[in-house]
C-alpha cells in the first residue's frame, strides 16, 4: 500500500526523532519534530464527523516516536491519518536538511584540500 511505502522511507531516512508538536487544524496539520524539521498534511475536514472529532491521543503526542505515528498513516481516523502523514513528510524534510549539511560539510573538506593545492597554480593566488 502507498501509506505503508511513505512511512518505511521516512523511517529509513530519518528515524529516531520525536515530536516536539502537533497542532491539528480546520485546513491542516503541523507536526514539528525535536529536530526543529516540521511537516504539513492536509485535514480532511469533509470526512470529519458533524460537530467536534474526538482524537484519544490528544493533548500526548510530543516526546512520542515520530515512527510511532507513521503507522496512523491511512488508518481509519482522519485525524490520526493527517498527523501520521504530517509525521512523515517532516523526517523526510529532515533527512533533506541531514544530506545537505553533509554535502555542506563535505564541500568544505573539500575547499581545504584545494586551497592548500591552489597556490601551485600559474594564474595566481585562488
């Protein structure tokens, strides 16, 4: 199933986060993880009951297990689907954020390496 496909590549690029916020709104839903990396999903306020939608684990999801709520993702509940999907598309934008300082990290290794080498160039200093 493609709920299941998103939550194992999320899991793989970037698991071991909590989450440090949920916010569960009319048009859409905020998880923000311990990593400072939040997601959005939208709330499907149209497949919402009449009147207010009880969701048990309100009010307990920071410190949880970002992976824990990956598996809400498709689940029966509206609610708990749009955290989990919100869950999922932060530790992808993590996992984003982690590649990116290590190509950042690596560029500078790497502009080290050359600044020794480029005053052996005939044009100049570098």
């Amino acid at each position: 199933m493609f709920a299941e496909k998103i939550a194992a590549l999320a899991m793989e690029k970037c698991g071991g986060l909590h989450l440090q916020e949920a916010i569960v709104g009319l048009g859409f839903t905020l998880v923000c993880l311990d990593g400072g990396a939040c997601g959005l999903a939208y709330t499907l306020r149209d497949e919402l009951e009449r009147g207010c939608d009880v969701f048990g684990e309100a009010g307990r999801l920071a410190g949880r297990e970002a992976g824990e709520v990956l598996a809400w993702i498709g689940s029966g509940s509206v609610v708990a689907s749009a955290v989990g999907l919100a869950a999922a598309n932060a530790l992808l934008l993590a996992a984003r954020i982690r590649h990116e300082e290590q190509a950042l990290e690596s560029a500078g290794e790497y502009r080290k390496t050359l600044a020794g080498r480029a005053r052996l160039l005939p044009w100049g200093d570098a």
